[in-house]
C-alpha cells in the first residue's frame, strides 16, 4: 500500500508542479529503494535471522534514513548551483 500511494501523490506534485522527469524519475527509484531497505530488515526477522522484532527496528531505521537521505541529496546535486536572483 505504502508504495503505490507514495508513486500517485509523486505524479500528482509533477503533474501540478511541472516538475523535470529526471527528478520525477530519481523520487520513483528512491522510494522503491528506501521501501525495500526499511522491509528487508523486517523480512530478515520473518524467516528466523533475527531472534527478536526490535532487532529489526534500528537496522530498518538507519537503511530507511539512508536511502532516502541519498535520494533526497541526488535530487539536489542534480539541480546544480544556484542562481542568484538579486
């Protein structure tokens, strides 16, 4: 549920906005990323390789941070420098 609700509200800001499809394009695999790297730790404990389910929280919790932080900083790195507008 997580994942095609935050891809619809992602084409809604593009849509609305008018936002470049690189970025668009980088939001989509960021999310799908950051999803998968906050379930895996999740999934781990599942089948038996974490012996508690707070084991998973912290791991789950850094890996989310992570991805999303790298996400977050390529879409900036890719708007280039600034312009000043005074």
């Amino acid at each position: 549920m997580l994942v095609p609700v935050g891809v619809t509200i992602m084409i809604t800001i593009t849509v609305r906005g008018g936002k470049r499809l690189r970025v668009w394009a980088i939001g989509v695999v960021a999310t799908t990323v950051a999803y998968y790297a906050i379930m895996m730790p999740f999934y781990v404990w599942s089948v038996g390789g974490l012996e508690y389910y707070a084991a998973a929280v912290g791991p789950s919790i850094a890996l989310g941070l992570a991805t999303t932080s790298i996400g977050v900083l390529t879409v900036i790195r890719l708007r280039g420098p600034r312009r000043d507008t005074s």
